[in-house]
C-alpha cells in the first residue's frame, strides 16, 4: 500500500462511524478517539468510501 490513513485526533469527536464501518483498520485509542492501527487491514476503495468520505469532520487523511 502507497498510503496510508491516519487520523488528526485533534480534530476526531469520537463518532465511531470509522470504527464500525471499517473496525479491522479503525478502533478507538485510549483516549477515545479513532485510530489506524492497521493501515493494510482494508482496500484502499473500503477505507475511502467507508472511513474518509463519511467522516463528519473530515479528520482522517491519506499519508504517503
């Protein structure tokens, strides 16, 4: 995988909608907010449509 998701914690409110829609990439850290904990766990098209287009406040990003 070229990229990888990571996800601005500063920006997260803990929604869940990451976590549920795609939870073998995303789940919550120990401070309540989303993580990737693993970037490969998921196509690239799964994490896009499933994770960053539904983010309500766009915090999760695609890193090279």
């Amino acid at each position: 995988m070229a990229k990888a998701p990571w996800v601005d914690q500063d920006e997260c409110i803990s929604c869940g909608l990451c976590v549920d829609n795609v939870p073998s990439v995303f789940r919550f850290a120990e401070n309540e907010k989303a993580e990737c904990y693993d970037p490969q766990g998921a196509a690239e098209d799964v994490i896009q449509s499933n994770a960053i287009d539904v983010c309500p406040v766009a915090c999760i990003h695609w890193k090279e």
